[in-house]
C-alpha cells in the first residue's frame, strides 16, 4: 500500500481527458497534474526537444513524490516514453497509444481512420503498431488541424470548433470507415462536435482513456501501490505556463469533476 500521488502529464490540458478516467476509476488516489502550458502544441515540432520537455515534466512529477507517471499525451509518448524508462527504471511509467488495435479488430469494412498530431503520425511506434494490428485493414491518418489550440483556448462548443472539427472529419464520411480512433488526448474534449459530424454514420469513435486507466489499476495492483481504502485523495495541478494557465487547469478539472 502506497498513499503517495501518481502524476498525469500532458502538453496542456489534454491528458485531463485520461485524468478523469483515472478519477472515475481511482476515487480515492492522490493525482498530480502537470500540463506544460509553455511549449504546448508539441504537435509539430521535434522529437528531441519533446523529449526534453517530458524529461523535464517528469524531473519535477518525480521531485514531487509520486510513485507512477502516467504520460497522458499521445505526442510525449512516441516521442520520449523509451528514454523516460531508461532515466527511471524503478518508476512504473505509463504511457499513450492510439486504440489502433481494438479498432482493428472490430472494424467491419476494413477502413478505419486515426485523429492524431502530426508527429504521432510520423512516429515510429505509430506506424509499427499500424503494421502489426492493421494488415488487412486500410488505416486513414488524419491531423486534427487547430484542435489542440480550441481546447487550449477553452473553445469546445464554439461555432469555430464545429468548423474546424467539420473540416477535418466530413471527408472520412466519403471514406467508409466505421471506426474514428482519437490519437491525442486533447481530442476527446471535442468529440461533441465528432459525434454531430458523424451522426447517422454509423462510425464508433473510440479513445484510449479508459484502457490506459485500467492499465493503472493492474500496474497499482501488480507493484501493490494501491493507495489504502480510506486515503483521502489530494488533487494538485502544476504548470510550467503562468498563474493564469494553472487558473484555467484547475478549473478545467473542477469542470470535470463535477460531471464524475
Ligand atoms: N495531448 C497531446 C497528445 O495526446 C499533444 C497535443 C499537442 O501538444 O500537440 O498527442
């Protein structure tokens, strides 16, 4: 039994979309947030620099105390899971795949498309997994063009995120894929607007909060690290963005909170 918190890392306010499933899953876990708010989107730029800043987010989760990261970002993981590893071999670090998988292997028309940053995409564990899993199935890689920035910017909801969502995802209808796989963690946030977009399509969207959260709980379980029954969660939030960045993390998760 382990009543130190775990840490949840992000570019930004992205990973709170596996914060919540972990909070769904984890009430009585103490959970540290650490969306970087300075250098986010990390989308497009290079792998050596994220993985500079994910070993600087983790640096401070681990000065922190916690017991596990989870790396709820897509981009951070291709881009710098392997090395955080190798810096923290007794850390049980978690990390984020898009469910190419699970929508391999329940897609019916063999088409499935992937919503992720550019540089998921490009990755090399991207397009090994694409390799393993989608032999027989043809996989559409599609960039959410200016979805991080909306959810950055607490636009969900705005006439803008219809139209940007719209123009990324109507042409996918003409595709014949029955599966749309969210590939970074902001995304979630605007599948409101994917689900009006592909209303009456019969196409599954699908994200990897919840797998990852009962990755958690095995990985909680298997190091028995398991905070104790009657612990009393503690919720921190840390960025390395200004005062009002943390304002607006902290009343993202409040936001979410609520709805739990
Ligand atoms: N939330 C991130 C992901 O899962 C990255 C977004 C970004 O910073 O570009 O990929």
């Amino acid at each position: 039994m382990n009543n130190a918190p775990i840490g949840v890392y992000d570019s930004g306010f992205g990973g709170l979309s596996v914060w919540r499933e972990l909070r769904r899953m984890l009430p009585n876990e103490s959970l540290i947030y650490l969306g970087d708010g300075k250098n986010c989107p990390y989308g497009g730029r290079r792998r050596s620099e994220i993985e500079a800043f994910a070993v600087e987010a983790v640096e401070r989760l681990v000065a922190e105390g916690v017991k596990m990261v989870v790396v709820g970002c897509n981009t951070a993981t291709t881009a710098a899971v392997k090395r955080l590893r190798e810096l923290w071999p007794d850390m049980p670090i978690v990390g984020l795949e898009p469910a190419v998988k699970p929508a391999c292997l329940t897609t019916r028309t063999r088409r499935i498309a992937v919503l992720a940053t550019e540089h998921s995409l490009k990755s090399d564990m991207f397009l090994d997994t694409a390799r393993r899993y989608a032999e027989d199935v043809e996989v559409l890689k599609v960039v959410g063009e200016g979805f991080v920035e909306l959810v950055e910017h607490d636009m969900e909801g705005s006439p803008e995120a219809e139209q940007m969502v719209r123009r990324a995802v109507e042409p996918l209808l003409e595709c014949g894929v029955d599966k749309i796989v969210l590939g970074c963690t902001h995304y979630p946030f605007l599948r409101p607007e994917i689900e009006r977009v592909v209303a009456g399509h019969n196409i599954e969207i699908i994200d990897s909060g919840e797998a990852v959260a009962r990755r958690v709980v095995w990985l909680l379980e298997r190091y028995d690290i398991a905070a104790e029954n009657d612990n009393n969660p503690i919720m921190r939030y840390l960025t390395f963005a200004d005062e009002e960045y943390l304002r607006r993390l902290e009343r993202k998760a409040m936001n979410i909170e609520r709805t739990l």
